[in-house]
C-alpha cells in the first residue's frame, strides 16, 4: 500500500459518494486530501480543511475490498503527522458512524460549543453534517 497526495478527484468523489459521505461541498482542488492505494486502486481516502491554526478532520473512508488492513490507521496517522508538522494545534471531526473508532485513536467527545467558532463556520458544521453527529478533538500542538 501507498500513501500519497489525492490526485483523481473524480474517483476520491465517486469513493465518498458509495459510502454515503458529503461530496458536494468538496475543494474542487484536493491537495489537503491524502489517497492510500493498494496495486494501484484507490483503497482510501481521508482530507484536512485548514481554519487558522485548527483542522476538521474530514471524508475518511476505506472501500470495502481493502477493510480490515489498517489503511485507515494509516491515513489518519499521516494527515495527523501533516496537520501536526504545519503547526496546526487541534483537528476536529464530526462521525455518524465511528465516534468509537476515534475513541481509540484519542480524539475526545466535546459539543458542538467547545469547537473554535473559525471550524463551526465549514460548511461539514454549518449544514452538511446532522446536529446529531457526535463532535470529536485531538490535540495536535499544546496552545
């Protein structure tokens, strides 16, 4: 498997749009989304959207064929290492689906109210994601 800089915008999207993610509100330009590929097929995806010195955590995905392979694990500690390395202090995520994968990965459970108001303004906040999506956090960078 290799981790690399998103690319195929078209494939990243029809990827995220099988497993019911939010497409519509993607970059056009994807270079803040980092792909995994296993024998030269898109295996996952996961991106980063900026907001000062914060980051949300968004489309993390793993296609069904290469689940079970730690290629989720693998993204997330890249896009972590990436967010970390720019000088970004926390990234934020919103899940419907896996408040407990993250559980295990020290991102904490917070409210929708103890996220920096910068990242509440993304549009995955402000109306793509439910209000009942569970809101998490890791810190990155210590203030």
């Amino acid at each position: 498997m290799k981790i690399e800089q998103a690319s195929d915008r078209e494939s990243i999207v029809a990827l995220l749009a099988s497993q019911k993610l939010p497409v519509e509100d993607l970059p056009e330009m994807l270079n803040s989304f980092l792909i995994a590929r296993t024998n030269d097929q898109l295996a996952g995806v996961v991106g980063l959207e900026t907001y000062g010195d914060f980051a949300l955590l968004r489309s993390l995905v793993v296609h069904p064929e290469f689940r079970g392979q730690g290629i989720a694990d693998q993204l997330i500690r890249n896009i972590e290492s990436h967010a970390s390395s720019k000088g970004l202090k926390e990234i934020y995520l919103l899940t419907e689906t896996a408040p407990e994968y993250f559980d295990r990965r020290a991102y904490l459970r917070i409210t929708r109210n103890e996220v920096p108001e910068e990242v509440q303004q993304s549009s995955e906040f402000s109306h793509v994601c439910p209000q009942s999506a569970t809101v998490m956090k890791k810190t990155l960078n210590p203030l």
